[in-house]
C-alpha cells in the first residue's frame, strides 16, 4: 500500500499572506460583532415590547422611537438640539483636552511644577464639576459659554493626569540617549516625551470624550433652553416618553461614534496596540 506524501509549502511570502488574511478575518470578526452587539440589544426591546413583556407606556419600541425621530427631523426640532449639543461638547471637549495635554507634558517633565500643580489637581478634581455649575453659571451666564466651561473642566483632569503618568513612565533609556545626543527642549519635548506619552494620554482623552457626554446632558438639563439634554429633560416632564428616548439613543449614539473614530485614531498613529 502506497502511501502518498504531503509537501507543505515554506515559502515565506505564502505564509505571511496567509497569516495576514487570518488577521484580517480576526479584525471583521471583530467589527462585526461590534456592531452586532447594539443591534441584537434594540431588537430583544422591540420584542418585550411588541409582546407587552415591558409596559409599552414606559418602553415604546425602537421602531416607534425611531418614528419619533424622523417626524422631529422633519419638523427641523432635531436639528437644532443636535447642532448646538455637539457644538457645546466640541468646544468644552478641545477646551479641557489642550490645556490638560500641555499642562500634563510639563508636569511630567518637570518636577518642579510637578510639584506645585498637582497639588491643586487632586484637590479639585474630586469637586465633581457639576456641583460648580450654579458658580460657574454666575460667572459666565447662562448661555453656551457656561457649558463650555463645564464640559471643559470635567474633560481636564482625566486628560491631565493620564498625560502626567504617560510622560512619567517612558523607558529612562529614552530620556539618556536624548541627553547624549545634546536634544534641545524643543525636541526634547516633541521627540520623546509626546510620542512616549501618547498611548496613556489617548487613554485620558478616550475618557474624556465620554465624561464630556455625561456632562452635556446634566449641564443641559439646569441651565439651557436647547441641546439634546434639554430635550431628555422637558420630554420626562411632560410624559412624552418617545421623545426623551429619542435623546438617550442620541447621546449613546453619539459615544458610541466618539469612541469609535478614537480607536481609529489610536490604531492608526500606535498600530502596535
């Protein structure tokens, strides 16, 4: 009996294609799933609802929220609480993530200042920024700059901090070969502590985006007359239930789009994570 004999092929060029084509099946996989996952969830509610398993007066189906939605996009309502809620969140977002970017590299590189700010950091940063809001409503009005400023302060200390610990934990390798090589502050500061506190900075920023959601929203409900969180806030009140979870999905929406063009921006400036 002849037995026959199996030639693996070795070529190197075929297996690293091969092992390219199983990452990048891996990676579908894994977006596929990221996106199924908010899926499966909306139509296990249209199914406790439609089956009366969940009170319809207080969880309407999706289908009929979104419903909602269309009719408030076509009458031009959406519009304006959309604009304005994401203008308030770019603006407070850009506000609290410069300073706490640049505020963060100097307190890593230098411990003098180090020393002097972080103090303050931690002792504020506990004040959740919300309960500064009536004060800070006092000082800027009521209008969108107060928003702003909240926004910005909550987005600040997490940006920070994170870039604080990012500059403080690069390999001291780094740190000697820049100083042999006679590395000027300039380039000192562009060439190795920015990239080297990248990752953990966009960890902070990551947080930020999220913080800076959860904020808009409570800063909206006490002290606007637009936004999305002004809308969640006026729909509860009058029962109009479909309308405040046209809100909620925006605002997890929109999360759930911030997060993702993060993780782009992470995966194409550090693709070795």
């Amino acid at each position: 009996m002849k037995k026959d004999r199996v030639f693996v092929e070795q070529d190197p060029f075929a297996v690293e294609q091969r092992e390219w084509k199983q990452r990048q099946s891996k990676e579908r996989y894994k977006q596929l799933l990221t996106i199924a996952s908010p899926i499966f969830l909306l139509l296990v509610w249209e199914v406790l609802s439609r089956t009366g398993i969940m009170d319809i007066r207080f969880f309407p189906p999706p289908s009929a929220i979104i419903g909602t939605f269309f009719d408030m996009v076509t009458s031009g309502v959406m519009a304006e609480h959309i604009g304005i809620s994401l203008y308030r969140i770019f603006a407070g977002f850009l506000a609290g993530v410069i300073p706490g970017v640049v505020i963060g590299l100097l307190m890593g590189l230098y411990s003098p200042i180090r020393h002097f700010v972080q103090p303050i950091v931690m002792a504020l940063m506990p004040i959740p920024t919300l309960a500064l809001l009536p004060i800070i409503i006092i000082l800027f009005g009521i209008g969108d700059l107060s928003k702003v400023v909240t926004i910005a302060g909550s987005v600040f200390f997490p940006v920070v901090i994170n870039t604080a610990a990012g500059v403080l934990n690069i390999d001291r390798i780094y740190l000697d070969v820049a100083k042999n090589y006679g590395a000027g502050k300039v380039q000192f500061f562009f060439k190795i502590a920015l990239p080297g506190a990248f990752p953990v900075m966009l960890e902070g920023i990551q947080m930020g985006q999220a913080i800076a959601l959860l904020t808009i929203v409570a800063a909206e409900m006490m002290g606007a007359t637009s936004g999305i969180g002004y809308l969640i806030w006026t729909s509860y009140k009058a029962f109009l239930l479909k309308e405040m979870y046209v809100g909620l999905i925006l605002i997890s929406f929109f999360g759930y789009l911030f997060s993702l063009l993060l993780r782009g921006v992470q995966k194409k400036l550090l693709p070795w994570r």
